[in-house]
C-alpha cells in the first residue's frame, strides 16, 4: 500500500469574522473576530447587542485569503 502525503491546496483559515448589519441600511452595528469559529446564528434567531435586540433575517458566508467570513443582516425587533 503506498501513502501520499497529503498537501493541502489552501492554507488554513486562521481567522474568523462575524460581521452584523442592519439589513435595510446596511449600516455595520458589530463586527467581531476571533482565532476560533463562534455558533452559527440562523435566520429567526433573536440576538441582543448593546441592549437592543435584533432579528437576524438574513446570512451569508464569504472566504478572504486566511479568513472566514459570516455576515448577518438584522432587523430591529
């Protein structure tokens, strides 16, 4: 049996960044990066920050060289 080592193609993602807008204006209300991915919100989940509390109504994800992105578009609840 021959083994082949295994050279991955990409470089490991070593950055992951949450970024939060308000979805009709598109205005960035928080953005957090971390060396560690944090939970994935889904669309209906209820999230407070700075003390008002948000719908998220909308998720994407994007790669950018060594980073992850999730960006979530909120609506005031």
């Amino acid at each position: 049996m021959v083994i082949v080592k295994y050279t991955p193609e990409y470089s490991p993602v070593e950055v992951f960044i949450t970024r939060f807008f308000d979805n009709e204006t598109n205005v960035l209300i928080f953005e957090q990066e971390t060396q560690i991915p944090i939970p994935t919100l889904t669309v209906g989940d209820i999230i407070h920050i700075f003390e008002q509390e948000y719908i998220v109504k909308e998720r994407k994800f994007a790669f950018n060289e060594d980073a992850f992105l999730t960006i979530y578009g909120l609506e005031t609840k």
